[in-house]
C-alpha cells in the first residue's frame, strides 16, 4: 500500500518532471561517472535519459545511483544512427558537450524548445560520428587553470543551469501534459510498491 504522504511526494516529483531537458551518454566507460549523471537527472527532475553504448557497455554503479535511475525513462541505443534521430523526430535542439571556439557559453543554450546534451566519452569525449546529428557544442565557462572538468560534474553543472532556465521560461517546474502527469503518477505509484 502507497501511504498518503507517498502519494503527495509523488504528486510533487511528477509535475516537476521536465521532458524538454533530455541527456545524451555517449560511450561512458566509468560506472561511476553514469551513475552520477543518472543521480543527477534524477534530482533535478529530468526524465528523459538516452544511452549510446556503441563502443563501451554503459553499466552504472548500482552504489551511485541508489535506484535512482528506475525514476527514469531511459532509452538505450547500439548506434548513434537510431538514437540521434529519435531525438530530432521528438523536437530536440542537440548540443554537444565540447570546449573550444564557437562553443556557446552553457548560459546561451536554447532551453525555449526541447534541448538534448550531449556528454561523450571520459577520454575522447563526443564522437565524430554524434557531432554530425548535433545543431552545435557548449561549454562551461572557466577561469582556473585546468582547462576541463570530469563529465558527471560537467553535467551536472550543465543540466542544473539548464533546467532552471527552462523552468523560468517555462513559468513552471515541470513540462509534462495532463496525460504524461497521470501516466507517469501511476507508473510511480507502482514502482512505489
């Protein structure tokens, strides 16, 4: 039995559920690293997760993600021909995870439509083969000495930025219609049990 006071947290994690935020892991060869963006998403209310495990298996560490990826819709692809264009097919502007020149600044990304980011590989980063599906790359600005971050704290820098600023266009905390809200309350409810 789902008490009340369940159901009321449900209530509030599904209407702050955003679907026009998605994430792209491409190729992660650290459990770790997966597990802490899937923990992340999980927190600021991002549901939709897409995987791209063409060349590495992706396999989160269970201990990282504390079940926070059976919150998820997780999507998961042999090839990034199928899973770019899916994307598109569902709206998504796609923006590659990748410093240097004509990156747009992190606070520049365009949160008024649906915004896919990309993360690659720890060591190569974003594919080739995947810049070729994307509209253009991001960065995160810095003003140290060390010219990148480790990619879950990329993303996680990245995609709190992003979803507040698409919440406050938004005007709202969540971006899922009447019917996604039910749908995804009862998926809650069940997996509550």
């Amino acid at each position: 039995m789902v008490t009340q006071a369940r159901l009321e947290r449900i209530d509030r994690v599904v209407a702050g559920r955003l679907k026009g935020l998605a994430v792209v892991c491409e190729n992660f060869a650290n459990p770790h690293n997966a597990a802490a963006i899937l923990r992340t998403c999980e927190a600021l209310g991002i549901l939709n997760v897409y995987i791209v495990e063409e060349l590495v298996p992706f396999e989160p560490s269970r201990a990282i993600t504390q079940g926070a990826d059976k919150w998820l819709s997780i999507r998961r692809f042999r090839r990034a021909e199928r899973a770019f264009p899916e994307l598109r097919e569902r709206g998504y502007r796609i923006y590659a995870a990748m410093p240097g020149r004509g990156a747009l600044p992190v606070e520049e990304l365009p949160v008024e439509e649906p915004l896919a980011l990309v993360f690659g590989n720890e060591k190569g980063g974003v594919s080739e083969k995947a810049l070729k599906f994307c509209d253009g790359t991001f960065r995160i600005p810095m003003w140290g000495f060390v010219e990148s971050f480790n990619v879950s704290v990329a993303a996680a820098i990245s995609l709190y930025i992003s979803a507040r600023r698409r919440r406050a266009f938004l005007g709202a905390e969540g971006d899922l219609s009447p019917e996604e809200r039910e749908a995804l309350r009862e998926r809650y409810i069940e997996l509550s049990r």
